[in-house]
C-alpha cells in the first residue's frame, strides 16, 4: 500500500511549507477559545489552519470546495509526521 510520503515528492509547496514552519504557537493561541467539557470535540486548530492555508495558496474560495480538494488530494495530518 502507498503511503502519503511515496506519493508526494520531496520538494512539494506543503513539504518545504513544514520544514520551514513550526505551527505549535496555533495551539497555544487558540487555547482559550477551546473547552473540553461542553459541545462536541473540535477540529484541531493547526489542522483547521493549514486547511485555510491550502485554501489560500491554492486559490480554493469555496470552503466547501477546500474539504473537496483536501480529502481527495491532500493529507494535511501527515505534515510533519
């Protein structure tokens, strides 16, 4: 089976977007607007923001079109894995 990291060259935009960045500050930031005792489990904010961020580098407008794009041709979870 292929994974993620066969598929996606090394030099791709999102490959040397993560060796370059540390998005660990987003957690921190975003922490008081996050509760575990009340609604349902929350997307991950850096998950959340690196969706936003292909959305913007790639030109998708449409954040319904973005959740298209990105589960047919992008597993954001695996950046920096």
């Amino acid at each position: 089976m292929a994974s993620t990291d066969m598929l996606v060259p090394e030099d791709h935009l999102l490959r040397l977007i993560d060796m370059h960045i540390d998005f660990s500050f987003i957690t921190e930031k975003t922490k008081p607007f996050y509760t575990s005792t009340t609604g349902r489990p929350p997307i991950p904010p850096i998950r959340l923001f690196k969706m936003m961020l292909i959305g913007y580098l790639y030109g998708i407008r449409s954040e319904r079109q973005l959740e298209i794009e990105i589960n047919l041709n992008v597993d954001v979870d695996s950046w920096g894995r």
